[in-house]
C-alpha cells in the first residue's frame, strides 16, 4: 500500500506515474492524478485531459479559448 500525494489516502491499489526528468508520483486514483499533473487551461482554468492546444508558452483546452486571448490561427481538430 502507498499514500496519495494529492488526497493522503493510504490505498492498496495505488499507483505510481514516472514523469520526464525522473519524477515518481503515487495516486490512488486518475482524478488525483490528474489534479496534480493536469496542465490548466490559461482562459477558463479547467484541467487539460486530451491533447489541448499550446501556443507562445500558453495551454488552451479548445480553440474558443485560445481565440479567446488572441490566438485566431488555432482550430479545434476535427
């Protein structure tokens, strides 16, 4: 058993995610994971769980929002 670093939680079925630059992480569930590794939208500040958008340093979680702060070149994929 292993705790969470999010929630404590101390759970059998823990889990460890490795990260580039050498990073281990234990969560007890994908929600905490995500929670803690998850980039954040830079317009409406929900957790990024596809693919996103990335321009000039900035994350988006679709393209209204990157349109939203200037960025008109980016298109959702269809």
């Amino acid at each position: 058993m292993a705790v969470c670093e999010v929630c404590g939680n101390n759970y059998a079925l823990s889990f460890e995610v490795h990260t580039v630059g050498d990073a281990v992480h234990v969560f007890d569930s994908l929600e905490c994971a995500a929670h803690r590794l998850a980039p954040v939208c830079d317009h409406c500040g929900c957790r990024i769980l596809g693919h996103g958008l990335q321009v000039e340093g900035q994350f988006f979680c679709c393209a209204h929002c990157a349109r939203s702060q200037g960025h008109s070149e980016l298109i959702d994929s269809i």
